[in-house]
C-alpha cells in the first residue's frame, strides 16, 4: 500500500475549490473524474450515463473511498490526456494539484476543467457536494447526499466527556488539526491525543512513545511493524480499534460511513 498513498495523499491536497460554470437550464454535461474524492461524490449526484469515467484510485479497494461494486459500475483512467479525450467528455473534474501541462491541454482541445482539493471541515465537504451537484445539473441530489451526511453526523454526535484518541495513520503519522477526520473525531465524542503533545500534520508517532504515553484510544490506520507490535496488545490501559484508511481522505459520502464508525467505536468507551 505504501506506493499508493502519497500520490493518493497528493490527489487531495490542498483547500475545496471549483473553476467550471455550472450547467444552464436543463443541461447535464458528462464529466470524467480524475480526483479519487470526487469520484465518489459525482457517483452519488450524477445521472446514469453522465459520469463516463473515475480515477484509477477508485478501482483500487484499498485507497477507494468508493464501495467496490458501486467503483465496478464506471470505467477508469490514469489520468492522460489520450484517455480522457477518446471518452470526449463536456466536464473534466479534477485535483487542485492536477499537472499544469495536462489541464492546459484539455483546454487547448476544448475541454472545460475543474478542481477540487480535500475538504479540510465538514461544511467545507458540503459545500463541495453542492457545488458538484450543481456542475452536474442536479442541485436536488447535492441537497439530498448533504441531508444524508448531516443526519448521519447528528446521529453519531456523543456530549459525554471527550475520550483521547490518537489515530495511527499510514506511516506512523497523525493527521493535523485542520483535517477532515480531526473535524469527525471532534463531533463524535473524541479528543486529539496528539494535539494535546504539540503534534502538527504528518507528525510522526513512534511505539516507543505510545507505549510510554498511552491514548485512551489507539485508531491504527496503517499496518507499519510498529502499528501492529505485540506490545499494543499488552497495555489494558489502552483500547486498540482498526480505523479504515478509505475514511480517512475524503468528504461526501465518506462522511458517513465514518461517523457510524467513530460512533461505534465511541460506545466501547466510557
């Protein structure tokens, strides 16, 4: 998995954003997506035959924040200008950090693009939905998905005493505070663990340190040797639970399916 993530991780940096106009009247262009985020939010708020093509990322079950046989319903690019041009699609969505010389040439050949980073809070995320839905020509399904993702985070809010929780990302690191799934663990009943050490983004946790200094609760999202040490299984002080790396990335639709785990684990606390 390693090779996967940090082009992963650089497929959805940066702040949410689109560049494209939305749709006039009745019009509903089709879009091919070469951001793995929003491949899951165009799924959700496009018409059957109106989203041509996803990311690669999406195709692969251990990154996609996309369930398999809803992923198996779209074909797949790497991304090229040679792919997306045989598909001669009216929308091209992509990341923020999409090559310069790829999107001036789609441009060049007639091509409208735009792009969308990662949502760093929960309403950054929505806006985002509805903005996609609206490039989409179907505003109704934005408002319906963002309905879905409030209820689910209403339903997993916990107002107990926040439990510290430390989430072990893929390589021993932990996620900043203005992340996504700081935002998640915040709403639902969690306080950072590394925050609370001085921690920033992409910190780096080491055994040692979680063994000496225990969180009440330890969310491993990664398999490094140290994230799977017999020791962590030794410390009854600690509760360890597995934490997806798929929801972790991305906002949408990914929103819920987090909260309901977060939440779920949350109820195995005090």
């Amino acid at each position: 998995m390693k090779p996967l993530l940090p082009a992963l991780a650089l497929a959805l940096a940066s702040c949410a954003g689109a560049e494209a106009r939305a749709p006039q009247g009745d019009a509903r262009p089709t879009i091919v997506s070469l951001n793995p985020c929003t491949d899951a939010i165009l799924a959700e708020v496009t018409a059957p035959g109106q989203l041509l093509a996803i990311s690669h990322y999406s195709k692969d079950a251990r990154a996609s924040s996309m369930e398999p046989q809803d992923a198996a319903r779209y074909l797949a690019t790497g991304g090229t200008v040679e792919e997306v041009l045989a598909l001669d699609p009216d929308l091209v969505v992509a990341s923020t950090f999409i090559d310069p010389a790829t999107r001036a040439a789609l441009e060049d050949l007639g091509l409208e693009v735009a792009t969308f980073g990662a949502a760093s809070t929960v309403e950054d995320s929505a806006e985002q939905v509805r903005q996609l839905a609206a490039l989409a020509g179907n505003v109704a399904a934005g408002e319906a998905l963002v309905a879905r993702m409030e209820a689910a985070l209403q339903s997993a809010a916990n107002t107990g005493e926040p439990v510290e929780a430390a989430l072990w990302q893929p390589g021993g690191i932990v996620p900043g505070e203005s992340s996504l799934v700081s935002d998640l663990l915040h709403r639902t009943g969690f306080a950072s663990y590394s925050a609370s050490r001085g921690m920033a983004q992409a910190d780096y946790l080491a055994l040692e340190q979680v063994v000496a200094d225990p969180p009440e609760v330890l969310l491993v999202a990664g398999g490094d040797t140290g994230q799977r040490h017999p020791l962590l299984s030794r410390m009854p002080q600690m509760r360890r639970e597995a934490f997806d790396t798929r929801l972790i990335y991305c906002g949408g639709p990914t929103i819920i399916r987090a909260a309901e785990r977060l939440a779920d684990i949350r109820k195995g606390t005090r």
